[in-house]
C-alpha cells in the first residue's frame, strides 16, 4: 500500500498545490477527493473499508471514496478506483461538489472538497471483486435500514459517510444542490 501519494491540496486563493496524502491528513489541509455511490433502485452498494486502512479500517462507507492523485481528473479517479477497490467498471454521472471537515483517528483529519459520482446498475449483473487490502465486505442496503443502523451504532460508519447521509438522507444528488 503506497502511503506516499501526491494529491491535490487547495490553497487559500482557490489554486491547487501537490502535497503528500499522509501530510494532507496531519496538517487537516483542504485537499479534492472523490466519493461513488453505485445503486441498483433505491439500495446502495456499501463497502466495509479493509481494516488494514490507514484511518476507519473496518467501518462501512459509501460505494468507493479517495484522492485524485497529481494530475489526475476527479473522473479518472473515480473510475480508476472503482476497478482498483470494487474490481469493475461502469459508466459514472458527475454531480456536485462539496466541503466537509472531520476528525478519522489517530490524529488525523479529513478537510474535503469532494466530487459526488454515482451509477445506476442491476446488481445481477454487477460482477464485484472486492480487493482485500482495499474492502472486507460490499453489501447492499436500504437507505431507511442504514439510517436505522447508523442511530444504532454510528462509529461502525466513517465520518464522511454520516455527513453524507445528514446532507442526502434520500440518496438523492442533484447538480443544483
């Protein structure tokens, strides 16, 4: 797993600058990221992060989330780490983008300006292969019985995860939000 990766980080008048990921977590600097939520109908394909991950290993998250590296479009981010984390690849609709700050651990924190993506499929005909130094478990979920499980237990769900679904309780992203 390669910790030392150049992602885009967002300076005070809007110009985006390369610094290294872990430095970007430590420092709580505002940085671009990604977050997928692939859907078949109203159930939501969730990810339990493999809990060998740097923070939130072991909670559960939305589809697939991450940083583009230097250089790379929000776009090629999303797709590549679809296929690098959940093994497959489908055609994605961009969406808005939104800013979060949020304490993940071990003195780290996530300050995001993050591209929304998501995805319609049949998940018969979805072929997951979770990588397992990415993803323990993929399941798909109900966005009443995840708000439900998310009251029960909230620390089984990053940080983000539960912003998000404060922000969208129906799933439902549009590009005037």
């Amino acid at each position: 797993m390669n910790r030392h990766i150049i992602i885009p980080a967002v300076a005070d008048d809007g110009s985006l600058f390369p610094v290294e990921k872990m430095a970007a977590h430590v420092q709580g600097l505002l940085h671009l990221a990604v977050s997928v939520f692939v859907f078949d109908g109203d159930l939501l394909l969730i990810q339990k992060r493999a809990a060998v991950k740097y923070h939130c290993g072991g909670q559960w998250a939305n589809t697939c989330c991450s940083h583009p590296h230097w250089d790379e479009t929000v776009e090629s981010c999303a797709e590549r780490r679809l296929q690098e984390e959940l093994g497959f690849s489908i055609p994605l609709t961009r969406h808005q983008t939104v800013e979060y700050e949020a304490s993940v651990g071990e003195g780290l924190s996530e300050h995001e300006r993050v591209t929304l993506f998501s995805a319609q499929v049949d998940r018969r005909q979805l072929d997951i292969r979770p990588n397992p130094e990415e993803v323990d478990a993929v399941r798909w979920v109900d966005p009443e019985s995840l708000h439900r499980e998310v009251q029960k237990s909230p620390d089984d769900f990053t940080p983000w995860f539960r912003i998000y679904l404060e922000r969208f309780p129906a799933f439902k992203f549009s590009t005037n939000d």
